[in-house]
C-alpha cells in the first residue's frame, strides 16, 4: 500500500509561515493559494512570496503585508468565517481542527469557556492566512499522511499582548502535550502557537525521518536569526511511503530489567503492538551479582523505534535503552483459512523451501476449541490432515 505522505523536519522550530512556505516550495503555485484564500473575503493584505538566499539554504519566504488596521477576532467569529465560506470541504475541516486546537489551549489557560476566547495574535488577518493557506497547500498536495520530527523548545521571554510571558509560551506547552520535544540552548522562540496547533491537528505521528521515496523537498524560512547559527528553516518533505508487511531491514530495541514486574508484560505487550511494533519478547536473565532479572526486546520496523522506546520508556524502570538496525529474510507467505471437520480456520500458507506449509492461527484454534469444548490439540490435527490445495486466501 502507498499513500502521500509528508515529513515536517522541524530542527529549527515551526510557525505558520514557515509551514506555508515551505509548502509553496513543493510546488504549490500561488495563484492556487490567491484563489483559495479569496473564500474568506478578507481585505487588506497582501502576499509577498519569494525565494531567499542568505543562509546556506535557499528558501521560500511567506509573509503577509498588512494593509490599514485589522481586528482581533475571537473563536466564534473565526469558526463562522471558515463554516460559512466557500472553502472546500476538506480545507474547512483542516482549518477548523487547527483552530480549535488553538481555542482549546486558551480556553484552559485562561480559565474560560470556548465561545469565549478572544484571539489576539492568533486571530489577526495574518494568522488566519497562514492556517487557512496551510490546509490548502496540504489539499492541492494531496497529502494522506503527516508525520513530524520532534520539535525544538527554546527559553526566555516573549512579549505579547497578554504582556511577557516565558518560553516556551504557554499555549505551545498547552497544545504539545503528549507531542515529543526536547529543550535547546536558546533564549528564543522557535515554537510559535500557530505552528504548534498545525502540527498537533494535522500529524499523524511523531517521529524520525519515516521509510519513503522522496519526491519533493521544501524549504520555508523563519524571519529570525537563530543565536545558535542553525538556518531557521523549515524542511518539508514530500514522498511515497511504502508500507511493506515483511521488512527486510529491522530496528531491535532492548534493555535489561531487574526492578520491574512481568505483571505489566501483557499490558506493555499489547500496547506495543498497537503502536505497530512486528515482535515482543521478554527473556530471563542472569545479572551481575547473582541477581534475577528479564531483557525485553522489541522488534519494529524503521521509523516506528521512536514511538516504540517511548513507550517502553514510560511503562517500565528502564532508564536506558539499546537500539540497532538488523537485516532480515522472510518466507513469503498468505493469510487464509481452510475448511476442516471441524469447521473453517484461519491460517498461514507459507512458502518454505521444501514447500508450501500451512500454519495454524493460535487465536482462531484457541476460539474453536473452547466453543466446542475440545483439546487444543484437536483443531490444530483438524488442519494438519488439509491439504495446500484446500487453502483459500483472504480477500484484500
């Protein structure tokens, strides 16, 4: 299976015009923006569009040149705006999560209701061109899929109309929750509130650079220079990812545990598994001084390791982990079912080098025998004695 995946390489932070840019850079041409945009009936601004050099990397730069005043909406307004319109329908909905995203945080922070939260940055003409303008780059791309780097926190202070307030600011830590970051040696925003709702609404999943066959590469560049020397850039990548049932290349990720209990083995399993994870085994073993302990070990495919050490790191005492990339090869195989005396059971058709074999499936075996009140070992015979011939694949 393939889908149109996109990658928010975030190394030096995202806002809503970085995130627009960006995507205009992977071929988005303006005057599907332009035309896009003309839905909301908003006046007095204009586009300024251009490719930037300057910094190593050449980049597309977004900004809105506001002309005359323009007011500060609150969320009622902006949902009536963007409901009301003529947007298309898959650019209103993204619109929309963005938005509430960023209504949601205010709310909780301000201690108030929705429908009264009062945008001030966010809800400016400029704001609302950068989120409405991303959910119709991300439509005219085509985009099924956005997964995201973990993103960069810088420290200090920013001053807004609230008045000062610490960075992170508070709407970002609101609405990253749950969402990977880590801190960096900066006294500087690189996080803005509106970035932070795009990839909160639109991400599929958090992570390094996922398996995929590059297309496209963007490039939308921030409007501060970064004290660390790093190019304030966003980097989108855009590709076809290609999910394969049977990887050849693996990553292995392990650690030893000798303060944990194998009472949260199932729990853990399960949501492992869940994340996509190909296998979990837990192992005893034999530590320094005489002590008894387990090594777990968790097989996945590239691009999935992230979440899965994640996940291990928060349901278990590992305070470390080992992790490498391995090869491997795989009999080709079907799922399936064959019809028994017994009745129809699911299998395994696996082509072995001595020929094709059926396996059991254990779930299926274990259902039947306690809805017939049979041996195990009764059903797995059942399929022994079909024959390959028997077999009928599962439709896809």
């Amino acid at each position: 299976m393939t889908a149109e995946t996109i990658y928010l390489d975030c190394f030096a932070g995202i806002s809503g015009d970085m995130a627009l840019g960006a995507l205009l850079d992977c071929g988005v041409p303006t005057e599907v923006l332009r035309e896009g945009l003309s839905a909301l009936n908003l006046t007095g601004y204009n586009l300024d569009v251009k490719r930037r050099s300057g910094q190593p990397i050449s980049a597309n730069s977004f900004r809105v040149e506001i002309v005359g005043d323009q007011p500060h909406r609150h969320w009622l307004e902006i949902r009536e705006m963007l409901t009301t319109g003529s947007l298309h329908e898959s650019v209103k909905k993204t619109a929309l999560a963005i938005f509430t995203t960023l209504a949601e945080a205010e709310a909780r922070i301000h201690n108030q209701q929705l429908d009264q939260v009062h945008f001030h940055e966010v809800g400016a003409v400029d704001s609302i061109i950068d989120i409405v303008g991303f959910a119709i780059c991300l439509d005219h791309l085509g985009i099924k899929r956005v997964i995201c780097s973990p993103l960069p926190m810088g420290s200090g202070l920013v001053s807004c109309r609230h008045g000062l307030l610490p960075l992170p600011a508070p709407a970002v830590c609101e609405i990253l929750k749950e969402v990977p970051v880590y801190g960096v040696a900066l006294e500087q925003e690189l996080v803005t509130p509106t970035g932070a709702a795009i990839v909160k609404a639109v991400a599929d999943s958090f992570g390094p650079f996922p398996a995929m066959t590059i297309d496209r590469i963007g490039y939308g560049r921030g409007s501060h220079v970064l004290g660390d020397c790093r190019p304030n850039l966003l980097r989108v990548v855009l590709g076809t990812a290609i999910e394969i049932d049977e990887a050849r290349e693996i990553e292995v990720i392990e650690c030893n545990l000798d303060d944990w209990s194998p009472e949260g083995f199932p729990h853990l399993t399960e949501k492992l598994f869940a994340l996509g994870v190909l296998d979990v085994a837990l192992i005893p073993i034999q530590m320094k001084k005489g002590r008894p302990a387990f090594q777990l070990q968790v097989i996945c495919r590239p691009g999935l390791g992230w979440e899965a050490q994640r996940c291990i790191l928060s349901e278990t005492t590992a305070i470390g982990l080992r992790y490498r990339t391995e090869k491997r090869w795989t009999l080709p195989r079907q799922i399936g079912s064959v019809l028994t005396e017994l009745g129809r059971v699911a299998v395994k058709r696996v082509e072995t080098p001595a020929g094709p074999v059926l396996y059991p499936e254990y779930e299926e075996c274990r259902r039947l025998a306690l809805a017939m009140d049979l041996p195990l070992k009764n059903i797995y015979a059942a399929v022994s004695r079909c024959r390959t011939s028997e077999f009928t694949p599962e439709e896809s």
